[in-house]
C-alpha cells in the first residue's frame, strides 16, 4: 500500500518509476483517448509523452486495422479480457514495425472509471534476423 500512497502523493515518484521501464507503457480511457505515457514511448513511437496526451491511441496504427482490429482491441477492453500478440504499429514519421503488445483494462470502482493499460515492445529487429535465419536456412537446404 505505501507504494500507490507514493505515487498519489508524487507525480514524480511515478514518472520516475515509469522511467525504469524499457517498454512503451501506455494508459488509455475505455474509448483510447491517452492520459499517460512513459519516455519510452518516444524511443519506441517517435511521440513525447507530452505529444501522445489526450491523443487517441489510434494514432500508432495502421490505416489496414483501423476499421477492424483496433476497435475489437477497445471491445476487448470494455469486456475484461486482455490481449496480447503481435501487431504492426506505426511510428510518429510513419514507419511500420513489428511489436508485441499487452493490452488490459481495469475498471477502478472507486472512480467509476475503466482504464487500459498497454505494453508495447518493439520486435521489428527480431523479426528480422527470424527472417534473415530461415532465409539461410532454406539457401543451405537447396544447396545439400
């Protein structure tokens, strides 16, 4: 308890705890509109936390999952159940990457609100010696 009483009583404890984290950490109302980010959100996205604030976290993806995925990731939230997987993200300059995502709401009885909470791990350069290794291998199985 004395450490959600630490990051009541200071914003800084939490930005600072925050900070710790490699991963994007994002928090969404129940409709995607951002309230926080942490800084590694810039490293990952491109956007400060400052710029992702009261953004809708539809920003980081694809034109191709707006119509579907990304509102079924909200519906997801809406009833409880968490997601996680692998997702192709955009960036602030538009590029496209491979990340693993956690996605989990909670809904807070005593605000009368529902939050999602989101993890976002970048994976594109793992994805890309995965790529790189079959392709080796599927080149020294037609020379045998």
């Amino acid at each position: 308890m004395e450490l959600l009483e630490a990051c009541h009583e200071s914003p800084l404890f939490l930005q600072n705890l925050m900070a710790c984290f490699q991963e994007a950490i994002l928090v969404t109302d129940g409709d995607g509109s951002i309230f926080m980010a942490n800084e590694a959100a810039e490293t990952i996205l491109g956007y400060s936390p400052r710029e992702l604030y009261k953004n809708n976290l539809s920003l980081i993806f694809t034109p191709e999952d707006l119509s579907y995925f990304y509102p079924n990731l909200l519906q997801l939230g809406r009833k409880g159940e968490p997601f996680q997987g692998e997702v192709l993200l955009l960036t602030k300059s538009k590029d496209r990457f491979f990340a693993f995502i956690v996605f989990r709401q909670f809904n807070d009885p005593t605000l009368n609100k529902s939050f999602n909470f989101i993890c976002i791990k970048n994976i594109h350069a793992q994805k890309q010696l995965e790529k790189a290794s079959a392709e080796t291998n599927r080149s020294h199985c037609q020379k045998s």
